[in-house]
C-alpha cells in the first residue's frame, strides 16, 4: 500500500479544483483531483489521485506521491500528491480532503523516514 509513496508521478487533472462533481453537483472540488494512466486501482479504473499544494486549477500535474488514504470500507484507495519539497501533516491532509472521504471511514499512511547516527 505504502510502495509508491516518495515516487514522481504524472497526473491528468479530470476534476480541477473549483468543479462539480460529475455525479453530486452540489460537491465542488477544494483541490484538482485526477488519474495517473496506465496504474490501475482495485477498482478496474485508472488509479485516483488528490493535489495539495496548487492554488489553481490544473489540467496535467507531475509531482510526488506524499500519502495514500486508505479506505476501510471501500475498495480502493486514493492517493496524495504534492509538488515536490511540499509537505503535509495527516491533520492538513484530512482537512483538504475532508469534502469527498467524510463519508468513507479513511487511514492517511505517510511514509516517515528515520535516519540513524551509526556513531
């Protein structure tokens, strides 16, 4: 599940930030949301992503994978890019993702890196 994360990624920008959802036009995406071709999520279909740290809406993102939301009452996860030397906290990312995973009961999974002094 935690794999990818660290990894550069190219996105397509389906639902830039500022649009409806296609099926709840009352949702409007707080952040660009879009696939990554070619890896396919559980779900049979190209492989979600959420946006953090773009102020405007995009078409095409390339960024790093910072954090994977693992949804334990669905199917398939979603995972988390950012421009590369962004971070977030779990608390920052539940928050701009708040609008779609409230009704989904979610884990954020970030791959903390612990350096060891061999001294």
């Amino acid at each position: 599940m935690t794999k990818h994360i660290g990894d550069i990624v190219n996105v397509i920008i389906d639902r830039p930030l500022g649009s409806a959802h296609p099926q709840h036009p009352d949702m409007i995406y707080p952040v660009n949301y879009g696939y990554i071709p070619g890896i396919y999520a559980p779900d049979g279909e190209e492989q979600d992503v959420y946006v953090l740290g773009v102020s405007g809406p995009l078409k095409e993102f390339t960024g790093k994978i910072i954090a994977v939301i693992h949804r334990r009452n669905d199917v398939e996860d979603k995972w988390v890019a950012a421009p590369e030397g962004i971070k977030f906290t779990k608390e920052e990312i539940a928050s701009q993702v708040h609008f779609q995973e409230q009704y989904f009961n979610i884990n954020i999974i970030t791959k903390e890196v612990c350096q060891y002094d061999d001294e």
